[in-house]
C-alpha cells in the first residue's frame, strides 16, 4: 500500500493539524504528505522516510506551518524519533493525543482543553496555524460550498445521461451529505 493512501486511511481522510476532511482531487492538489520535523533542517533530515515524521496535512496547514522548527535542543541531538527523545513546541501527530489537548467547537472553532496535558503545545498550534482566525472559517464554509456544487453539477449530468449507475450516485451522494454535515458546524 502506498504512503499516502496508509496516512490518508489511518487519518480516516482528514488533516492532522485541523481535522477537516482533505479533499481527494487528482494529482493530490489538497492533501501533503507533510514532515512534522522539516526535512529541509539538517538535524532532522535523517527522519524524513520515518514514518512517525509523516502525516497528511491540508495544503492550507501545511503552507502556514512551513518549514518551523518543532523540536528542541534534544530531539536535534537524538538519534531516533521516539516518545521521551525531547519536547515538540506544537502537538506530536504520533506521540500525543489531539483530543485530549484540543476541542473543535461548531464552526470549526479550536480551543484548548481544560486542564489539557499540552496545552502550551496546543495553543502554539492553534497560533501558529491560525485556526482561531475567521478566514479560516469562511474559508471552509466555502470549500464545502464548492464541493457540494461539483457534486451537484455531476449528478445532474448523469441524470440528463440517464446513467443512473448506483455506485456514482452512492458516491456523489455521500460526498454531498458529508459536506452537509459539516456545514451544519459553521
């Protein structure tokens, strides 16, 4: 199985840094195979195939994240990326528990927990990625608008074609209830 559809299925669809579903288009222009550790930073070039600094972010996400530098002075020096090899400035996708730290409010609005085991970490990420911002919430509330019209264009060109193949229609009629449901948070 290929890298991406591992991280894609193992993330049930959706971006590490903001849960939200990741389009699958072609040629995979909404979902990065992202470095949690950049691999362009020299001390952590050694990790860039290990799969606990792989996961699949949103291109939204992980253009805001760039190429930060999440780990500190020990994780650098360390010789394998592990649990206990040092702290990570932002929530580690492997190592610590989002939904322990984070709750997603409706509207897709990103609040630390309370009395959250990292909640230094998850407020640097909720920051640093901007996930408390209003852009980015109309920002989703358009995508999803996209993305229940696309569907909404396709099935009404396979009702002019009379295909009414039922493994489409169940496909673009989950896509469009998906993005319903998501909708009902913003």
């Amino acid at each position: 199985m290929d890298l991406r559809k591992s991280l894609r299925e193992q993330q049930v669809g959706r971006c590490y840094f903001c849960r939200q579903l990741v389009d699958q288009e072609r040629r995979n222009a909404c979902e990065d195979i992202e470095h949690y550790l950049d691999k362009s930073k020299s001390a952590y070039r050694k990790w860039a195939f290990s799969p606990v600094n792989l996961t699949m972010a949103c291109h939204p996400c992980n253009m805001q994240k760039g190429n930060r530098d999440l780990g500190d002075a020990a994780i650098r020096a360390s010789q394998s990326l592990r649990n206990g090899s040092g702290a990570f400035k932002w929530l580690h996708p492997y190592f610590d528990d989002f939904h322990l730290n984070i709750e997603i409010h409706p509207g897709w609005v990103y609040a630390v927990k309370p009395h959250a085991p990292k909640a230094a970490e998850a407020t640097a990420m909720i920051v640093d990625l901007e996930l408390d911002q209003i852009k980015r919430i109309h920002r989703t509330h358009q995508n999803l608008c996209k993305r229940i019209g696309r569907a909404s264009i396709l099935l009404d060109k396979l009702i002019d074609l009379e295909q009414f193949d039922s493994v489409r229609m169940k496909k673009l009629t989950a896509i469009i209830r998906s993005a319903q449901d998501e909708l009902q948070w913003l």
